[in-house]
DNA sequence: CTGGAATTGTG
DNA sequence: ACAATTCCA
C-alpha cells in the first residue's frame, strides 16, 4: 500500500513531521500538491501566488520531482488519487483555521468510509492553541499573559525531527505540472521581484544563520528602523512553511539569552497569538472583535482610499511605506503598523479594505497574522493599540527615518528637501515635484476622536 | 495618409 | 499577456 503526503502551508523537507512520520512507514510516498480554490474564505493574493509559485517548484526539486499537483476540490481530487495509487494513509499538516478544520473534518468522515487513514501532526504553531486556557478554561485575549504564562511558562515547543530517513517514491503515474495551477499573473509585474528574493527551504535556512550570527543581536533596538537590515526577513518563508517555527525557536535557545532573542521570540509569538485568536474567535476573520466597532460610521472615500493605496497621501512615509510594499512585495513592520494606522484613522477607511490590500501586495500575507494585525491598529482587536492612539507620520518618520533613507529611497524626488523639513516638505517649498497632503494631521485627528467618541 | 511594426504601459 | 499608442516606410 501507498501513502499521499498532502502538502498545505508547509513546503519544506526539513522537520516536517507529516513528511517525517510518512518516510518512516513501509509504505511508498506520493506528495501531493492541492491548489484549492473552493474551500477557502479568500483567494489568494497576487504576491502569494507568485511566491506560492516558485515555492512549489524549490520543494518538487527537494522531492527529486515526484510531487503531483492538482487544482480544485481538495476532497474530489483525493477520492480520485486514493482510487488510482492503492492509497491506505494521508499525512497532512494540522489545520488551525476555521474553513480548513471544517474541510478536514468532512474529508476524515469520508476517508473513514474507504478505510484510508488520515494522521495528522501540527507543522504550523509552537503552539496548539487547543491547550493554552485560563484557569477557568476560556481563552486568553491579552497578550502577555497568553504568552508568557499560556505558553511559555507551561509547554515547551515540539523538539525538531530533522530531516526525513529515506524517501521510498510510488512511480508517479501522472504528468501534472506545476503550470497547470495557474498561478501566475498574465502581466509579469513580479519579474522584478526575481533578484530581491531566493524562494526556496535553502535560502530560509541561510537567512535563519545570517540573522542567528549578526542582526539579532541589535533586534530590540534595529527592529524600528526601516532603513537598517534588522529584522530577519523570514516572514514569506515562515508564511509558507519553508523552515519551521520549532527548528527557529531551538536555534534561538541555543544561543547566549539575551533580551534581543527574548524580544524576537515574542514577535513569533504575536503570530502563535494570531492563530490563536482567530481559533477561539473565528468571526474575526470578517467582523469587528470587539462588537462596539460595528457601529462605527467609516468614511470610506474612495479617493483617499486609492491615494493611499498608490503612496500619494503627501506624507513621505506614508507613501515611501506604500511605494515598498507596492515594489518589493514587502514592508517593514513599523511602517506596517505607520500606513494602518494614518488609513483607518486619519482617513477613515475600515480596517478590512486596508487588509485586503496587503492581502493582496504582501509576499508573506499571512490569514490570520493579516486580519489580527490589522485588527490590532485599528484598536478593533484584542489587546489593541487604543483607538486613541494615532501615529503621527511626521514624527515617526522624523524618529525612525531620521536619516531619511528609507523614505528617500522609495520618493527619490524629494532628495534636494533639506532633512529637517524631509517629512513636512510643504513648510519647505510649495512647488515640489510632490503631491498635496490629502488630508491635514490635525484636521484628520480630530475627526477620528469624534467618530470614536460616537461608538463608546 | 495608412497599415503593420515597434514601443509603452499595465497589478 | 495584451491593449493602446507611437513610429515609420
């Protein structure tokens, strides 16, 4: 008898305990590669598929090109293969997210019924969020305390498995092709991201040392600045499972502690967080978690809404933030949080349209680390940003840009601005190669707070 | 002036 | 990839 191993969100070969578990039966392995575009609440995003894309092919190379790859109805496509290959067992990734646990819930009720066994095992979370609870069994909702006495004080993360003894192969019997998917965009406007990204479980593992050897040591600090090289870039590959969270976390114990790897653990631990709050509240994904919000009267222009969208708010940050995530298929975490909080704030747009953006621009848009961020700075979200609290571009441009690289990287044609007028160029000259400001600072503010006023 | 080739712009 | 625009014999 044969096995499929059903790749989801964890393409790696490394401490893939689905991968790990099936190599060590008797059984021959069929990998398996389902695009499903049935069983999902949203589609993926432009950037996604394109990293998707090139992840696939990376692991079919790992796979000595014996992965199969299969569009449509994940349940239809297996009854399929079972049928074909003398299947007796699927081992897959745990799901966490709601449409997935339905899924595989439906699909273990039917593989019962043609005496196929389904294992299986979490590749995804340091922590299963099933047994972090409060004392009095209901989920946590601050952060800290699920972090610091839910997780780490109670259950240490599965020790990693390494790679897998041996691949034993059933001869494929099929000719898919990775093309077949359809992945890509028509217009190639992802050629450019070809030199800036190596999209493979390899390239995860040196940036992982890299980062282990150099820039974790200034994390704390470095993480704020844009312009420096301070963050570990990790996050497409951790969005796609190309290395995993356990193998990270032990490589993180191994070193001296410090508080730079301290700090860095709990932002892995803001996305275990993000799992775990859209498990227990998984009306989330589309409505307000905190309930109040819905009766907040969002502006929704259109206008502001393309303008930020195109970087052309006429605040350099703003906009620089806006013009790299439109470039590079990525921004900066500070400036994540920076361009959220001037859209749903200062232009009253709702939190779901500015995610659905980075939902489609991000190369690590993450599900539940998308819908739980943007929930956060809106101050829609557990243990939120206050809605209070606005970011001012100009100051958090002037602190965390204070050289001005990053923003002059991103809008060159403000290079001749003097640095000190850089993130207020309309005190400096009216006639700049540079659009208007859409909305004023204090003016936006104010109107906010009033809106804000009205839903308490 | 005109039709096809080359170039440009686009997510 | 494709449509719109510009170039040119």
């Amino acid at each position: 008898m044969n096995s499929i191993v059903l790749f989801k969100n964890n393409l790696r070969i490394n401490d893939n305990p689905a991968l790990f578990h099936a190599s060590k039966s008797k059984n021959k392995i069929l990998p398996v590669y389902i695009y499903d575009d049935i069983h999902v609440k949203k589609q993926l995003g432009s950037a996604s598929r394109y990293w998707l894309h090139n992840a696939l092919i990376s692991l079919n190379k790992s796979l000595n090109f014996n992965l199969s790859f299969y569009r449509g109805d994940t349940i239809d496509v297996l009854m399929k293969i079972i049928k074909k290959y003398e299947i007796s067992d699927i081992y897959c990734e745990q799901p966490f997210l709601k449409n997935d646990i339905i899924l595989f819930d439906q699909l273990k009720l039917k593989l019962s019924m043609f005496n196929v066994k389904f294992n299986i095992y979490n590749c995804t979370l340091l922590w299963d969020p099933q047994y972090i609870l409060k004392k009095d069994n209901t989920p946590y909702k601050v952060f800290t305390p699920y972090y610091k006495k839910g997780c780490l004080e109670k259950i240490k993360p599965d020790m990693p498995l390494g790679m897998p003894c041996k691949f034993n192969f059933v001869k494929k019997n099929n000719d898919s092709k990775i093309d077949d998917l359809k992945l890509l965009d028509k217009f190639r406007w992802y050629d450019k991201m070809d030199n800036q990204w190596n999209i493979s479980e390899n390239s995860a593992e040196k940036i992982l040392d890299l980062f282990l050897e150099s820039s974790i040591y200034n994390y704390k600090k470095g993480r704020d600045f844009p312009a420096l090289n301070d963050t570990s870039k990790l996050s497409p590959y951790i969005r796609f499972g190309m290395i995993s969270l356990n193998k990270i976390w032990y490589a993180l114990d191994r070193l001296n502690f410090d508080r730079n790897i301290a700090h860095y653990k709990s932002e892995l631990g803001w996305r275990e967080f993000s799992y775990y709050l859209l498990y227990y509240f998984s009306f989330m994904e589309t409505q307000n978690l905190q309930t109040k919000f819905d009766n907040f009267n969002w502006e929704n222009s259109s206008e502001k809404f393309d303008a930020w969208k195109k970087g052309e708010t006429g605040y350099p940050i703003v906009d620089a933030a806006m013009k790299e995530l439109w470039e590079t298929g990525y921004m900066h975490n500070r400036m994540r949080m920076v361009t959220a909080s001037f859209l749903v704030k200062n232009l009253l747009v709702d939190w779901r349209l500015g995610e659905s953006w980075f939902w489609d621009c991000l190369l690590d848009a993450d599900y539940a680390s998308n819908i739980a961020g943007w929930q956060w700075t809106a101050g829609t979200g557990a243990d939120a940003a206050p809605y209070f609290r606005i970011f001012n571009p100009i100051l958090q441009g002037e602190k965390f840009d204070h050289e001005g690289k990053y923003t002059l990287k991103y809008i060159p044609q403000l290079k001749d601005v003097p640095l000190k007028y850089l993130q207020k160029p309309w005190e400096y000259s009216s006639n700049l190669d540079y659009v208007n400001r859409i909305v004023d600072l204090k003016d936006s503010r104010d109107n906010a707070l009033y809106h804000y006023s009205l839903i308490k």
